[in-house]
C-alpha cells in the first residue's frame, strides 16, 4: 500500500505543477494581448491620446 500511496501523491505534485505553469502560461498570454479597440472593435495597439 505504501507504494501506491507515494505514487499518488507523486501523481498529485506532478499535476499541481501542470497546473501551476497552465495558469501561468494563461496570465502571461492575457497580459501580453492586444486590446480590442473600443471605436472599430479590432484588435491594436490603443490609439493615440488627443
């Protein structure tokens, strides 16, 4: 039983990493997306201040 249960818990740290990248991965690409342009509704870098 005593395997079983460290390979579970291996199983668990290894999808808690997978995990921990993914949000990162998520953060990281929502972070660096354009913005959608309030005024054509496509997707640039903001217009410049007037």
């Amino acid at each position: 039983m005593t395997v079983i249960f460290a390979l579970i818990a291996l199983a668990l740290g290894i999808a808690a990493g997978l995990v921990v990248l993914l949000v990162g991965e998520l953060r990281w690409e929502a972070r660096n997306r354009l913005p959608k342009c309030t005024t054509c509704g496509e997707q640039h870098h903001r217009h410049a201040a007037r």
